[in-house]
C-alpha cells in the first residue's frame, strides 16, 4: 500500500515537471547555502584553530595593547621594554623571559620585491629553544639558527617557493632585506600557520642592527616552570604588571595570553559567524517551504477531481492525507539532496580558489556526514510541515463536491 502510495506522488511530481522544479529552487538554494558555509566555517575554525597549536602549553605571551592592524607589537602606543621582563620574571612560577621583536620588512631577491613578517631569534642558547620550542620550529631543508649566525637567516616555505621572486629560493642563496645581504642557511617545515610560513627569522642582534632598534619589544614569552598552573602564573603576571604600572582591574593596557585563552576567543568568534551565516541560509529555506505549500494548495485545486474519484472508488482520508504529504516531503527531500551536491561542491571550489590566490593550504573543507544527513531529514520535514495544510484541505474534500471541481 505504501509502495503504491509513493508512485502516485512520484507520477504527479514528474507530470508536472516544470513546476516541481521551479518549487525545489528555493530548497536547494538554501540547504546548499547551510552545507557550503557551515563546511568551510568549520575548516576555517579547524585552520584558524591550528594557527594556535604551535603554542606550548607551558608558556604565556604578554603583549601590550594594540591600536590597530598589524604584526604583534607593532601597533602599539607604548612598546614593552627591559623594566617590564624584570617585573614579569619576579612572578613565581616563571622560569625565563624571551624577548621578541615581530616586524614587516623589504626583501629584494632576483630584482623584485617583497614585503614580509620578520622575526628576531635570541642568542642565548636557552631563549633560543624556548623560542623553537614555543612555536614548533623544524626545518624543510638545512638548518635552524645557532649561536654566532650573524648575517644568516631561515625563511619560511611560501617565502622560499619564491612565487613573489619569480625564482625559487635555496639553502646557500643570499637575500636583500632592508638593502642588507643575509645568507639563507635553512627553510622551516610547512606548518598550520600561515605566520611562520611567511616568516623570515634572523639573530636577535641582526634585527636590532637592521631595524636600528634600541630597547624596544614587541611582545614577550614567558616559559613557565615546570608543574605549575599556567592560569595561575598568568594571574601572577597580570597583578604585578597592574601594580607596577599604577592600573586599576579592568583597565589594563596589556594581555597575558594563555593557549587556551587564545583558542578559546577564536572558537567563540567563529561560532558567532557560522551562527549568522546559517541564519541567513534558514531564510531561504523558509521561502523554499512557502513555494512547497504554493505548489501543493496549487495541486490539490487541479486535482480535485481526480481526489473526488479516488474517494468514490474508496480511498480513505488518510490516503489521500499521506499521498499529498508523500509528494511534499519528496519535493523537499530531492531539493536538500541537489543541495547538498550543490553546497559540497561550492565549499570545495571556493577553498580551492582561495588556497591557490593565498598560495596555502590554510582553508580546508570539513564535508560531515551528520551535517549532510541532518539537512536531507530536516528538508524533507520542511516540505512536510509546509504541504500539511494542503494536504489536510484534499483529504477532507468531499467526493461530491470534488467530482463538481
């Protein structure tokens, strides 16, 4: 009985062709709104989560407000300074303060040019691993920095692929930055972050020289000792750095960050995102359920002479009921499958449009099965719930009256 059920409603939905496809419009274009932003929304969050994995869990990064857009440090109204480390290194439970200075620079290579992140690396053998072991650094190919590289720097992958260069760069090779000359001696490992992928990294002294920098930092790494509450520390830092500069709580001029601090402000903005996105998405999907109701309350008009006949011959009101919300339901469900289709293949074109302009593999596609799953249920019980009232109205038509049209 069911199975006959379904072929009337899949034989009506093919005689009127036209109008079931102009109906599922609205559908598609909605679901694949939902898959294409909640996939790339979630491989965005996955790769912008990523940008933070590099950090240890037993560090901290303190930085002083910033004032607009721009490298770490680099837009603030008061740089960091000496008194600030020896402030932050009287906290208990910090082991070592690491300096940093984070800045844009001119590198000239093959006559073009290229304007970069450049990042200081100390020279102290132990600010030097706290700084390789804070943001994960490993080579492609030679070398990482060492005691005594003066005039020596590593670069990161994208920078070394050298599409910016018209001409690769090699291990050996010398680049111009700033009109000095530095000799390339290691290419990092292409990590999930894009900053160490365009980073160039040179001896702290070199920087200074170069940028003809005196007692400025853009931030600071504090490596905490071992066993100790990261919070905690984090707590410690944000009351001396209060005390000694005069601050009531609530007016700091500074952020102490910890990884899960950073992670966690990134989710929260990303989740706000995709909530509006799929907000906006949801209308569409609401202005595909009222074109399902349009086409059905269209349908049963048209066919009321052929319900009239199906009651006269003995079909009940719940089988008329369900023939009409058979072909509702359907007429949402196939919509939310060509959406679907539709949606997976947009994030995945869009990711790779935007992967190749940015040179990266930062923007991935997260394709969920439950996701894809939930809106092929959820657009077939759209399409029901909107065709329930015409769908009702047939049922209860009487067959005299039907016969009449």
């Amino acid at each position: 009985m069911l199975k006959d059920l379904f072929l009337l409603s899949i034989n009506s939905i093919k005689r009127r062709r036209l109008r079931s496809w102009l109906t599922m419009v609205g559908i598609f274009i909605g679901i694949a709104a939902v898959v294409s932003l909640i996939s790339l929304g979630q491989g965005l969050q996955t790769a912008v989560t990523g940008q933070f994995s590099t950090l240890s869990t037993d560090k901290l990064t303190i930085q002083n407000s910033e004032t607009g857009f721009g490298p770490p440090g680099s837009t603030v109204v008061t740089k960091l300074n000496d008194h600030d480390v020896g402030v932050i290194e009287s906290a208990n439970g910090v082991e070592e303060v690491v300096p940093r200075l984070v800045r844009v620079v001119k590198i000239e290579y093959n006559d073009f040019v290229s304007f970069n992140f450049i990042a200081d690396v100390a020279e102290e053998s132990e600010k030097m691993r706290i700084i390789y072991d804070a943001i994960n650094l490993k080579t492609e190919k030679g070398r990482l920095l060492k005691k005594g590289d003066r005039g020596k720097v590593i670069i990161g992958p994208n920078i070394a692929k050298g599409d910016n260069f018209d001409k690769e760069i090699e291990v050996g090779k010398k680049i111009n930055i700033q009109g000095k000359d530095f000799e390339v001696v290691g290419i990092l490992k292409r990590g999930s972050s894009f900053q160490i992928n365009d980073v160039v990294l040179m001896l702290n002294d070199d920087m200074e020289d170069l940028l003809n920098i005196d007692n400025e930092i853009d931030l600071l790494i504090a490596q905490i000792e071992e066993n100790e509450d990261i919070e905690e520390v984090a707590r410690r830092i944000e009351d001396r750095l209060r005390k000694d500069r005069n601050l009531k709580k609530g007016e700091e001029d500074f952020s102490v960050q910890t990884p899960l601090q950073s992670i966690s402000t990134v989710n929260q903005i990303l989740s706000v995102i995709n909530a509006i996105v799929v907000g906006i998405a949801l209308i569409s999907l609401i202005v595909g359920g009222i074109g399902i109701a349009n086409t059905m309350y269209t349908s049963v008009l048209e066919r009321k002479k052929e319900i009239g006949t199906m009651k006269a011959i003995g079909a009940r009101n719940r089988d008329i009921l369900s023939i009409f919300l058979i072909e509702s339901g359907l007429l949402g469900f196939v919509g939310g499958l060509i959406g679907v289709l539709i949606g997976a293949a947009l994030a995945l074109g869009l990711s790779n449009i935007v992967n190749t302009i940015l040179n990266t593999q930062l923007i991935t596609v997260n394709l969920s099965m439950p996701l894809m799953l939930g809106v092929l249920i959820f657009s077939g019980v759209l399409g029901i719930i909107f065709g329930g009232i015409p769908s009702y109205q047939a049922s209860k038509l009487k067959p005299v009256d039907a016969l009449r049209g």
